[in-house]
C-alpha cells in the first residue's frame, strides 16, 4: 500500500517554542500530525479505534491505528471491530476523537496534562458548524490548546501546488477521498464555497466494490480475501477505462489485448503428492506377498480341518465303544452305569452318535444325508402324530397340534439348513472352477467377465428403462421418453387407477351416495394393498452384476466401464485433485469496473453526479462569473487524494469535462505532486507564516461569541 504508518514516539516536543503551530490533518482514512514548517508529518496511522478483551485477563484495552497482528492474537476481536469517529467525512463520534488525538498527541512526545502550542486542524469542505463546535470544544477543554484554526484539506493542497507552479489562482480542485469527493472553485485564490459540489463516492466504494465482486466470483476464497488484501489489490491492479463501455466489449470478446488486461493473483498453494503408479515388479512383489500370505492361512485352515476331524472321530469312536458295552450291561445294572458316563439314557447317546457323524462328514466335506438327520428320538418326541383323532381325548388333541407344529417346523428349518449348506458348497466349487480358469488363462478369463459384464448391464438398464416408460410406446415410436402416465404404470397400479377411475364415474353423477353401503369401505382395502412385490423385488441380474464387477476389480484394479449411454456403472466419480489454477484470482473486468463508480455512481445504487459533471456544476453555481473566468478555472483543474491515484483517472476526467463544455475551451487537468501528503504539507506552510496567529481564535473567543460566530468563520488561505 502506498500508505505507510509512523507511529514511533517523538522526543524533541520540548524542543519547539510553545509559538510553533501542530498542524492536524484529520482525514477519514488516516490521521496526519507533525509541526508546522516541516515537509513531512511526524506520525500518521489509520483514522480508527478498536476496543477487544484479553482472551486470558478479559481486561478491555484500547488499540488505536494499526495493530500489530502478532499481538492480536492474544484479544478476542469478534465482539469489538474497527470504529470510526467518522459519519462519511464528518466526525461526529467525538468520544473515539478522542481516543485518536490522545494517541497522537502521545505519539508526537508530548508529556504535560495541557498542550501549550496553538492547533491548525483540516476538515471537509462545509462542514457542519455542530462537528466544528464539538472539534473546537474538545481541544480547548481536554487538551488546553491556546488557540485554533480550521481549514479544508483541499484547499491547502490546491495553495501548496500553486506555489508549486501546478495550478493557478482561478481553478478548481477536485478532491477523492475515502467516503466522498468534492469540487471547490477558486477566484483569485480564495475558495468559493457556494459553487462547492460533492459527491458520496470515495475510495471506500471502490474497495468494498471490488470485495463484493471478487467474493461472487471465488466464494470459495472468502477468507482471502480480506478488507487490507482487497485494499492492496485495488491500488495495485485497478485503472480507469478511457471508454468503459468499450472496454467492457473488449473482455466480452475476449480477444487477446483482453488477456493481456487480466492480471494473476496467485495464493498460496502446495501441490498435493502425486500417487506414481507401481513397477511391475513392486506388483510382482506384492503378488508374491499375496499368494505366500493366502499359502500360510491355507496351510493354517488345513491344519485346524485336520485337528477338527481327529477331536470328531475319537468321539466318535468313544460313543460307538460306549454303546457297545451298554450292550453287554445287564437291563438292572444300566441307570447305575450311565450315571458314570453323563449320559441319562440309550436315545441319547444314539442321538449324540449321529451329530458328531454329521459334524465330520460335514468337516470332511461330504454330503450328509436327510435321513442321516432325522434324530432317533423323533418318535418319542412325535409320538401322538400317527394316531388317528377318534382314539384321543380333547388334551391329546392340542398336544398332537402342537407336535405336529413343532415337526413340521424342525423339518422346515432343516431343509432351509441344508439348502444353504449345498448352495455353500456350489459356490465354494464355482470359485475353485473360476480360479482354475483364471490360472490357466488370465487375458481370456478377464475377457469373459467384461462380455458377461456388459450383457448384464444391458439387462439391468433395459429393466430400469421399462420400469420408468412402460413395455409400450405412445404411437410416435418413442421408447426413451414422451410416454403417457399410464404407460409408466406397473399393473398393480393400473388396477388402483382403475378402481379409482370406475368410483369417480358411478358417483359422480346425481346424489353422492360413497359410503353408505360397507362394501364401498373395500375399495380402500383393495388400493391399500401392496401388489408391487412382483416388479419392486431383488432383481438377480443386479445381484449378478454386483458379484461380477467385484471380481472384475479384484483381478484388474483399472477396470473402468462406461455403458453405450454414456454414463459411468462400475466407477464412482472421484473430487478432481486441487491445482495450481484454483488457487488464482483472476482480475479482468474487475480492473476498471471499480473505479468506473467515480464516473458513474449508479453502479452502486448512489444516485449522484460523476466527477465529470460536478466540474459543470460547480462552474454553474459560482454566484458571479467573470468575463473568461469559466475558462480560467477549466484551465486549472487539479486533482488530489488518494482516490486520484488510479491510472487514467486524469485523461478520462479532461475527456468527460470536454464533452460537457464548449468546442475551443481550454481544459488542463493535473494531479498534485502528492495527492496524499499535499494537504498536510500546505497546511503546515500556512501555519508556518506570519499572518496565521491573525487567522485563529481563542477560548476565551469561542465562549464569547458562541456558535453563530464559528458559523461565519471562515480561514483565509491567501497571505
């Protein structure tokens, strides 16, 4: 940024006599002090105050100007912003006032309770009389000063370039600060106030236009771009058009000169690690891990069957010893030998033999037969089953309910039990065949699946096409779209349409009668039923799919698939990795569109005069005008502030002051030597002569003659 804050604290304030003026240049961006004489001002910082609380203490402190962001860090700034003694370019918030000239009075070293050296301070042009009433009580009552004097920031820069050879005394100053421009006319070097224009456009505008565009446009960077960021971006990047709206139509071309407008902003960005695909042989390596580790837990599963199958045929053998010397015990002597066994009789021994000879026929990997399963027991457990109804009382009767329930329950869930042991084994037996194929030969193999890979989707889209137009077209052979509701319609819901359409037409004629009679009540019950089971169920082709594709991509991680439509099946889209392009702002119009707002206003919703036009109304309202003084004045146009940096700013202003005047008026538009430290400079020349005690007034005046007077108060620049 061109400006730049000084605020080391001065020591030689005892130096100056107490007859040395301190010159103020209180403008609404940036506070200037220094003493009169001088070229440059002593301290400057922003014109701002900001009030946060310690994060650990929560003690307030006051912060004013600048703050340095490495002590910030430390405050909680989310409840208190930067605060302005400013309401446009007039102070009104004279508490935050004070909070400044405390601050700048310290900075420039003075030490005393009162400060003894008289004080010529700038302020807008017409300033209200109430601000300059507050301005003036505050120095006298706060800070003792023995005298003041008020003058328009504008005005001494225009008398400081005169003297400089830049302006004349019959000219005009165009002054764009930070919340308003203004146009003051001067006749022989005095200015005249009632042909004063402004216009409430400044360089804030500018700044927080400029914010709001860029924020539209990478609302993604938002916390980039921060208010000093965009301040930065504007005096660097931003100029003015000499023709807007042609050079708007060059960036909607855009045409090559266009490209070469657009300026790079280019933020902080660290490429992301780039995944190099592996070697054949870290994949070799890897495949080589793989089979060693799938060896190893072969060899462990094998070890744990063989185990397995040991424990179940010493069971085995031991329950079939058992049941041999059972047989050889006496009928008396049996309860007496069981009871050292565990066992409580015969059957359950029996049964126990025939689990453990399923359990190792299944360990073994052996079909186990249906009778096999059937418990020995099962008799004694169904005994009332086939005995007739006649021969049994009331009580058997629900008992042989409930055996009958409970047999015809047990055999259901052992055949649900056995088909999933042998789709189990199928399609442990389809893997095996699958790997064989596999191994024999991978390129044919993998061609395969991608063939039955396409068939089934085909499938599966055709399926999903019917279920959306239905099996039939509308007469224009339109299959993909177009089709009526009712084509769309499965036959479930063709029948709700139609229960539907037949109550609307037998009732809808004469007296409404739905509902008397309670079979109407079932038209409820018929739409209410879910019939949409057959076409809504698993389909196995997706099921299918599903298996395919995960096979697919356990053999070739790069499988990728699109379907003739277009659309991706078996991959899922993946975030596009960030690059160095998402990380630039990319100023194009955003240039000149900004500062076009000082041209024309109505960009931003102010319906107000460009600084072209205020040229003519300023020329327009001076009470008299001379022979040849509008072209004197036309003829000494200057320029100051900070706004009036932009590139082009001048040779657009002296094109549209051109277009409002007559043919053969001499117009010359300059800016001053230093449109930011100008003012303060011609302020401290002023204060450095020898008519400027003349020019003041005391407390002692201000008391006596009141407000009216300050009113009628007006500093005479020439000396």
């Amino acid at each position: 940024m061109p400006f730049i804050s000084k605020t080391q604290r001065q020591s030689d304030y005892n130096l100056f006599p107490s007859s040395c003026p301190i010159v103020i240049d209180n403008g609404a961006s940036y506070f200037r002090i220094g003493w009169a004489g001088e070229t440059d001002p002593r301290i400057v910082f922003r014109n701002i105050v900001q009030r946060p609380r310690h994060k650990t203490t929560g003690e307030t402190v006051t912060i004013v100007g600048d703050h340095d962001p490495a002590l910030m860090k430390y405050f909680d700034c989310t409840r208190s912003g930067p605060r302005s003694a400013f309401d446009s370019n007039v102070v009104y918030q004279f508490e935050i006032m004070e909070y400044i000239l405390d601050f700048g009075f310290d900075r420039l070293g003075a030490d005393r309770a009162q400060i003894d050296h008289p004080v010529l301070i700038t302020e807008c042009a017409c300033n209200p009389v109430q601000s300059r009433s507050k301005m003036a009580e505050l120095l006298f009552e706060s800070y003792g000063v023995p005298s003041v004097a008020f003058g328009v920031d504008a005005a001494f820069s225009y008398k400081y370039n005169q003297q400089l050879g830049a302006c004349n005394k019959d000219g005009l100053v165009i002054s764009s600060g930070f919340t308003t421009s203004h146009a003051i006319p001067f006749v022989d070097g005095e200015p005249v106030y009632e042909g004063c224009c402004r216009t409430n456009v400044g360089g804030y505008h500018v700044t927080d236009y400029l914010k709001q565009l860029l924020s539209l446009k990478y609302p993604h960077h938002m916390s980039r771009l921060t208010w000093e960021k965009v301040e930065d971006l504007k005096m660097e990047h931003c100029y003015v058009a000499p023709d807007y709206i042609s050079e708007a139509r060059l960036f909607q071309k855009g045409t090559k000169e266009a490209e070469e407008k657009t300026n790079c902003w280019q933020l902080p960005w660290t490429p992301s690690p780039t995944e190099e695909p592996p070697s054949e042989e870290e994949i070799a390596r890897k495949a080589a891990l793989k089979e060693k580790q799938g060896q190893r837990l072969r060899e462990m599963a094998e070890a744990k069957r063989t185990s397995r199958i040991n424990e179940l045929e010493n069971e085995c053998k031991g329950l079939e010893f058992l049941l041999q010397q059972l047989k050889q015990v006496a009928e008396s002597d049996i309860p007496s030998f069981l009871s050292v066994t565990g066992y409580v009789s015969k059957h359950e021994i029996e049964s126990a033999l025939v689990k453990v000879a399923q359990s190792l026929r299944k360990a073994k990997g052996e079909q186990v037969d249906t009778e096999e399963k059937t418990d020995p027991s099962a008799t004694e457990k169904y005994s009332l089953i086939n005995i007739h109804d006649n021969v049994l009382t009331p009580e058997q009767l629900k008992e042989k309910r409930k055996q009958l329930f409970l047999k015809t329950t047990s055999e259901a869930r052992q055949r649900a039990k056995q088909k999933r042991f042998e789709e189990e084994l199928e399609r442990e037996k389809q893997n095996r065949q699958d790997e064989e194929k596999r191994l024999e030969n991978p390129e044919l193999y993998r061609d395969q699946l991608c063939a039955k890979y396409r068939e089934l989707s085909e499938k599966v889209e055709q399926r999903k096409r019917l279920k959306t137009n239905g099996g039939q077209t509308n007469g224009n052979n339109n299959v993909s779209g177009g089709v009526g509701r009712g084509e769309r319609l499965n036959a479930a819901q063709k029948e709700r349409m139609r229960l539907l359409t037949t109550a609307a037409f037998d009732r809808g004629k004469g007296e409404d009668t739905f509902g008397i009679k309670d079979e109407d009540w079932q038209l409820y019950k018929l739409m209410s039923k879910d019939n949409d089971d057959d076409d809504e169920g698993p389909d196995e082709n997706e099921a299918d799919l599903a298996r395919i594709s995960a096979r697919l991509k356990e053999i070739d991680p790069t499988f990728f698939f699109k379907s003739e439509s277009g659309s991706t099946v078996a991959e899922v889209p993946r975030p596009r990795p960030l690059t160095k392009e998402d990380f630039q702002i990319m100023l194009g119009v955003e240039r000149f569109r900004c500062p076009e707002i000082f041209f024309h206003p109505n960009l931003i919703g102010i319906d107000q005069a460009g600084l072209d036009e205020m040229v003519g109304v300023s020329i327009r309202r001076l009470p008299s005008k001379g022979e040849g003084l509008e072209e004197r004045i036309t003829n000494s146009i200057l320029m100051t502030g900070g706004s009036c940096l932009f590139p082009g700013v001048g040779e657009r202003l002296e094109a549209g002051v051109r277009m409002i005047r007559p043919c053969g008026t001499p117009i010359r538009v300059v800016r001053a030597s230093d449109p930011i430290l100008d003012a303060w400079r011609g302020a401290a020349a002023y204060a450095s002569g020898m008519q400027f005690p003349r020019q003041t007034f005391t407390k002692m005046d201000y008391y006596e003659k009141g407000e009216d007077w300050l009113r009628r108060y007006h500093l005479r620049y020439t000396q």
